[in-house]
C-alpha cells in the first residue's frame, strides 16, 4: 500500500493542463468494468488516469494504460464523504491496456487542454483568427 497523489504528470512536463468528458449512458468507463466483471457490487468509480508511453513515429498505434480508480461506497455521497475526509483517499486501481480509439469510445465528448508550462490554463484568452485545417 502506498500513498499518492492524483494528478497528471509527465517526465519533463513540457505541456500541463486540464481535462473534462462526458460519459456516455450506455458505453462507460463504468459499463466497461461492470462487463469485464473487474468492480465490485459495493464500488463506485471515482477517478480514470490514461497514461501514453514514448512515441518514436508519426501516430500513436500501441496501446495505452489506463487505470481505474474504484472506492468501497454504495452511492455518490458515501464517496464524496469518503474523498471530503482529511485522509488519504482508499482506492483501489484497476489496471487496462487498450488503444485510444477503444478508450474514447468509452466517453461522449472528450476535451483535453494543455498549454507551454501550463501558462495559459484556466486564463481567459481573445483570439484574434482562427484557421481551420481539414
């Protein structure tokens, strides 16, 4: 058992930023362990880290790392009681391999931004022109 923090991170860290997605209601990260029989009847989800290795080519065609984090509680406000306590969170990590088309496909919108060092995350921002590319 060891003690983390839950936050994205990368070797260098060149590019930081948030993230946000939409479930969908039938095809979830959820749906997903629940068919693979991976949760348990007395957990709920409570948090996905999606982790790319190193990419020497153009695409990224192998597999990613996911893993899911579940925690003992039979709904949402037994969890946020549980992630409110002055205590470490007691998770447990499920961990998947799967390509990026199958972990997209468990979300119905998916949006992901990151800026140089994080500079611009959260700052509110004008633009000026914008070109679309097809």
């Amino acid at each position: 058992m060891n003690s983390e923090r839950f936050y994205a991170s990368t070797q260098y860290g060149d590019m930081k930023g948030t993230s946000c997605a939409d479930n969908h209601a039938s095809n979830s990260m959820r749906v997903y362990l629940e068919k693979n029989e991976l949760i348990h009847p007395d957990e709920l989800l409570v948090g996905i880290s999606m982790f790319s290795g190193e990419v020497h080519t153009s695409t990224q065609d192998n597999p990613v790392y996911v893993h899911a984090y579940v925690v003992k509680a039979t709904d949402f406000e037994e969890m946020k009681k549980l992630v409110d306590s002055e205590m470490p969170l007691p998770v447990r990590r499920i961990s998947i391999e799967m390509h990026l088309n199958e972990f997209f496909g468990l979300f119905k919108r998916f949006e992901i931004c990151v800026s140089n060092n994080g500079l611009i995350d959260g700052k509110e921002i004008e633009v000026l022109e914008s070109t679309d590319v097809e």
